[in-house]
C-alpha cells in the first residue's frame, strides 16, 4: 500500500489527521494540474527552463513558508518528498514537524520509513517505535493497517541491524492485524532463523509461500533451515520450488521427483512436482501428483486450482 493510503487511513483519527489529508489532497491536485502541462514542456520548451512538476513541490514549499507553524503543511510536503524518492528532504521535513510537535504520528511514521528507505536502519527505529508504541494503544490497534506497516518495517529494520530477539514480537504483531502479510511472515520466518529456531522458521515461512507460492526467498528460507535441521529430502523439495519459481522446470523435476518418492506423506512436494509437470507439458503426470497432494491435503486451494486447470487441459485434447 502506498505511504498516501497509509495516511489516509489514519483519517477520522483526530482533526490533525483530518487536516493532514486536506494538504495531502491540496499537493495531489497541485501536482495532477501541472503535470497536465509537462508534455508540452518536455517537448517544446528549453531544457534550462523549469517544469511545472519543480513547479509544484516549489508551491508547497510556499504553502509551507506561510504556514511555518503549521505542521500539515509540512507533513503534506513530507509525503510528496517521500513518495517522489526525495527522502533527504521528506527526513528533514518530518523532522522539523517533530522538533515543534513531538506527538505528531504521521511526521514519525514518514521519518522512520523514510530512513529505512535510505538504508538508514538506526535512525529508522526510534520514531518507528515512538510510532508503533503510540498506535498500540487504539482500540482499533487489531485493524490498523497503517501500524501494521510501522511494525513491519521496524522488524526488517531490527533484523538489518542483528537484532532478531527484537524483531520477533514487533513482526507477531504485525501478523495479529494482517494475517495475510507474506512478506512479514517471511520476515518472521527470517528473525526465527536468526535465533536458530529453525522449527518455527520453516513455519512461518511456508504460511508466506500459501499466499505467494513463487515466492522465491521464502523456499530459500526454508532450503537453509531444513538443512539446519538436517532434513535433506526436504530441502531437496525447497531447492526444487526455488527452481521452479526461476522457471527452470527441468531442474526443478531433478529435485522434486527423488524427493517426492522419500516423501510419500509431505503434500508441498506433490503439489510442486504437480505443477513442474504441468509446466512440462506432462499433464497426465502433473493430474497423478496433484490427486496425490489433495488425498493429503483436499483443502490446498493451489492444488484444487491446478488440477482443474491440468483436468480441462486434458480434456481439450482429447
């Protein structure tokens, strides 16, 4: 979701955030009206001349000039900054927004995402923290996507910084809001690693590869952890899946067929070896393996799909 939809979501919140989506709207108009304009410079006009894009970041640094007391002004300028890759500029905004009102959320939330869009992991976790500390405390905190994203990206960034322990319950609680989150269970997955627990991290990371199953850095998660743990017949399955999400089918089929056969019970591997063969173009192999998967597994919603597809397939050409 974009940093614009975050904030929007922080509407009804209170009448500063209230006013803070007037000024983000007020930017968007601005920028849409000039941007209307920019053909017809980049094509006629000289390249020393300015565009009305430059044009309109220049109004709202009027706006701010103004208003210099006013932090939606600046906020709003923030987030054009930041998502216009300026994150130089949307730091220094946000900041000073919080040397004059250190409660206010949404500077916190620009500044800290926009450090970690720098790289900048150390600085990223405090206002992150202060952020997530501050919008734990809602009775709407379990349906708050914009804290779910706080919290993922103080995770990541805690994890950058090797401190895994750290990263454990802020990416938990992501997950309480956005089950669905694949990239913050994979994450999780990555800190339980960090710590050794591979057990744990080989959960979380095949919860992310059900809702995104050609998510390539997950299957290598779990190629890494199933090798900690010394289950090679099932590494060999992850080391198959990373293949097959590279498109490389025919390697994909050297891991998974071995591994299937020493894995009679382990549903993932028929379902994957099901669809390397489909890509394969061997539909009646593909058909075998993914009827095995469903007696395993009958509600695996990526197998269902695949052996209707593999069925019709079969069908048109007989």
């Amino acid at each position: 979701m974009k940093l614009s939809q975050r904030l929007q979501a922080m509407q009804g919140k209170d009448d500063l955030i209230d006013r803070l989506v007037w000024w983000a709207l007020t930017a968007v108009i601005i920028v849409t009206l000039l941007f209307a304009g920019y053909y017809y410079w980049d094509r006629y006009i000289h390249i020393g001349d300015q565009s009305p894009l430059e044009r309109g970041v220049q109004h709202l640094e009027q706006l701010v000039r103004e208003n210099p007391q006013d932090p939606e002004a600046r906020v709003a300028l923030a987030q054009y900054y930041f998502e216009n890759g300026a994150y130089d500029q949307a730091i220094g905004q946000a900041r000073q927004v919080l040397n004059a009102f250190p409660e206010n959320d949404a500077a916190m939330f620009i500044l800290g995402v926009s450090y970690v869009q720098t790289g900048d992991y150390s600085a990223a976790v405090p206002p992150l923290k202060d952020f997530t500390a501050v919008r734990s405390q809602s009775p709407m905190a379990n349906s708050d996507t914009v804290l779910e994203t706080a919290l993922y990206y103080l995770g990541i960034s805690q994890l950058a910084l090797n401190q895994p322990q750290q990263a454990i319950p802020v990416l938990e609680q992501a997950i309480t809001i956005n089950a669905t989150d694949a990239d913050a269970l994979y994450q999780l997955g990555r800190a339980y690693a960090n710590t050794d627990d591979h057990a744990q991290a080989i959960t979380y990371y095949q919860d992310a590869i059900r809702f995104v199953p050609d998510f390539i850095e997950a299957y290598q998660g779990l190629h890494q952890s199933y090798l900690a743990l010394g289950q090679n017949d099932h590494a060999n399955y992850a080391q198959g899946m990373i293949a097959y999400a590279q498109m490389d089918y025919t390697t994909a089929q050297q891991y998974l067929e071995p591994a299937a056969a020493h894995l009679p019970e382990f549903a993932p591997v028929h379902v994957g070896l099901g669809l390397t063969y489909e890509m394969l173009g061997n539909l009646t192999a593909a058909e075998a393996s993914l009827k095995h998967a469903l007696t395993l597994a009958p509600d695996d919603f990526l197998a269902n799909h695949a052996l209707g597809r593999v069925q019709q397939s079969l069908q048109g050409e007989g």
